[in-house]
C-alpha cells in the first residue's frame, strides 16, 4: 500500500530539532565580528555552561562531537603521557583511537561491551598508575546503552593526581550530570543529541586548575582545537564560529531552562523507564547490563534478523531507530529517548516495531508493548 510516510526520527543523533530552533536558524547570517554577534556569542555560552552545570569555561567548535573528543586529548596530554581509559563500547573505542593518534601511553581497562566501568575499577587503576594524567570515560555508552556512575567516578579521581574526562556527547540533558558539584574536569558534547540542534557544534567543558594546567603545558601538535586560542579571545572567536548555529542554541536553552533541567532529566529516566517496559512486554531483552536514559539497547530475537528490523521500520514505517554497530550490526536495536523527545514518540517506536516484528515471524501478543508503555505513562505522567 502506498501512502504518506511521515517522518519520525527516533534515532540516538541526530534527534529531532523543535521547530522553534529550526526557525532561529534560518535567520540571516550576520558578521561574526560584530557588537551584535559577540552578544550572542555571550549569551550562547552562558546558556551552555547552564547545560554541563559549570560555572567554568565552555568554547563550542565547529565539528561533530568527536572534533571536541580530540580537542580533549591534544589539549590534556603530551605525547607519552600516561592516560587511563575505559573501552566498552564504539565509543571507548574511540577514546582510545584518538589517545593513540596522540602518541599517549594508554592503559586500557577493557570490558565486555554492555559493562559499566566500575569507581572501584577506576580507583584500583589509578593506584596502579598513580603517574596516570587523566582518566577517559563514557557517560553513556551510545553503542551499547549503558551508562555509568559518572559521579561516584568523580569522587575517587578528585582524589588522584588524574583529571577526569568524560564523553557526554549522548549524555548531556539526557542523564543527569552536575559538572561542579560532582567535580568533574573536562566534559565533551555535541550539538545534535540532548541538545536539540542539528549536528554541528562540538563542545568542550572545563572547570578547575588541575585541568587548565595540563592545557598550558600539553606538548600536543595543536591547532584549530588549541583552547589557549579559544580562552584568550573569548567571547570572541579565533576562527568563524557557527553563527547559526548559536542563534539556534540560545533559543534551544530557552526552551530547556522553560522546561527546567531536572525536568529534562526526569522526562528522560520516564521514557527510558517506558521504553524497557515496553521491550520486556514483548518479551525482548536488554543488552545493556546498566542501562541508562539515553537510548534502550533490545536484543533481536532468535530467529529474526535484525537489520530487516530498522529497514523496516524505516522505509515502509518512516521511523528511524538505530541498529547495533561494529559485532553488534543486527543483533540488538536500539531505540532512542534524547532530546525532543516525549512519550508519543515511544508509544510511536513501539507501535512501528510491534508491526515490523509481527511481519518477520516473532510471535507475541499485538499491542503487549503499547499496553505496558500506557500504564506507566497513565501512572506517572
Ligand atoms: C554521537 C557520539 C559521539 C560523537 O559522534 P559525532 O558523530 O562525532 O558527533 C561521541 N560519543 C558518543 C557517546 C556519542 O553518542
């Protein structure tokens, strides 16, 4: 049957954009250096350390959020330096990549993906290492689900001659991070997940003396991501910024700060609650071991083959999920609830993947997930 297919983007980033944003977005393009533009620049960043919960610095690149991954490395370290990271997924993968590239002397606290790194893992390693520069995590593993005790990981680096980084490019909005409070160092984000804008911007966070110090001595090859740069002409720019893109930001942290921050969060942990429920009253299991706010990790069933699941979905139903990357392709799906997000986009994931299983042969009750997902909305809304 042929017919309109609407669009649902479902995905762990890009994420839906709030037409509001998209708006502010297609305003003219004015000079970037201008009292008009270095006005918002200002706002834009003020509005962003609102998002890491810092009162430190925040600079935003024009790159994917891995651009701000390697601004991180290049930054902190120096070639030979000793960094402690932690691989549990595509995205640790990455860490590590990145750290190689950079010539760092890495120690790798490798763990089937679906784990989560473990304070106490974090705090054996660097007291093993005690000359370990910094420790590289992932708040939330977008691979694989997961998320970690960012906090309690916190509270035994302080302690350590290491700064913490972290990757909260999926994370940010998503799961609760307080960046100050919980002490954390460093932290990278993007611009196309939590936050609600097209992919773009990269955005790195700093807090603190320890951090800034690696930054000013790192021996690192540098240039368009060198924060000295970005910190001297700040607000300014060294380089054209995306100066779209900020008129965007400041309308998407509008929207945030009207909903609220711990808002944000707590509509994250419902549809993530609602998401796992719905998988598990299909009779699905989660891939994740600690399965976080971000995105749900679903096992594919015996017997069906997962990679028809999201060319379904998403070519006869018009919504986009994720499949599973690198060993994981067509083994788990991954359903998202990050940014622009709100319950009837699960009731909608749901009901595309009930009629996609239902084709390839899996057997259950039609409905049993959308019942499931109903009750805990009608309970906790
Ligand atoms: C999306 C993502 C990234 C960055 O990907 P880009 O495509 O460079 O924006 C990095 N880490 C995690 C955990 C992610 O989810």
């Amino acid at each position: 049957m042929h017919f309109l297919k609407k669009y649902y983007l479902i995905a762990p980033g890009p994420t839906p954009v709030p037409h509001d944003v998209l708006i502010e977005g297609a305003k003219e393009t004015i000079h970037h250096r201008t009292p008009q533009f270095l006005e918002i620049m200002k706002e834009a960043m003020e509005g962003a350390k609102y998002l890491f919960q810092t009162q430190g610095d925040v600079f935003a690149f024009v790159s994917s959020g891995t651009g701000a991954m390697e601004a991180a490395v290049a930054n902190l370290l120096s070639p030979g330096d000793k960094a402690i990271v932690v691989v549990a997924g595509k995205f640790g993968e990455r860490w590590m990549e990145i750290l190689k590239a950079f010539g760092a002397n890495v120690v790798d606290i490798s763990l089937e993906w679906g784990e989560a790194v473990s304070p106490e893992r974090i705090k054996e390693e660097l007291e093993k290492h005690p000359d370990a520069k910094a420790v590289f995590t992932t708040h939330s593993e977008t691979s694989t689900g997961t998320v970690i005790d960012l906090e309690g990981i916190a509270k035994v680096v302080k302690d350590s001659n290491a700064v913490l980084v972290t990757d909260a490019v999926s994370s940010l909005l998503a799961e609760p991070l307080k960046m100050d409070e919980w002490g954390v160092d460093v932290v990278v984000s993007g611009s196309q997940k939590g936050v609600m804008l097209p992919p773009g911007l990269g955005f790195i966070a700093i807090r603190g003396e320890k951090a800034w110090k690696l930054i000013e001595n790192s021996k690192s090859p540098r240039y368009y991501f060198n924060l000295l740069e970005y910190r001297k002409k700040f607000p300014d720019n060294p380089y054209t910024p995306a100066v779209n893109h900020m008129y965007m930001l400041n309308k998407a942290v509008e929207l945030i700060k009207e909903e609220g921050i711990e808002k944000v969060w707590e509509r994250h942990a419902l549809l993530g609650e609602a998401t796992r429920r719905g998988a598990k009253a299909l009779g699905l299991e989660l891939f994740s071991k600690r399965p976080g706010n971000v995105v749900t990790a679903i096992k594919v069933p015996e017997g069906v083959d997962g990679n028809k699941i999201t060319k379904i979905m998403r070519d006869k139903y018009g919504v986009t999920i994720a499949g599973g990357q690198a060993h994981l392709k067509g083994k788990i799906i991954r359903v998202a609830h990050l940014g622009y997000m709100g319950p009837f986009d699960t009731i909608t994931a749901f009901s595309a993947l009930e009629l996609t299983l239902k084709e390839l042969g899996y057997k259950f009750e039609l409905g049993a997930s959308l019942k499931a997902i109903q009750e805990y909305f009608s309970e906790n809304m």
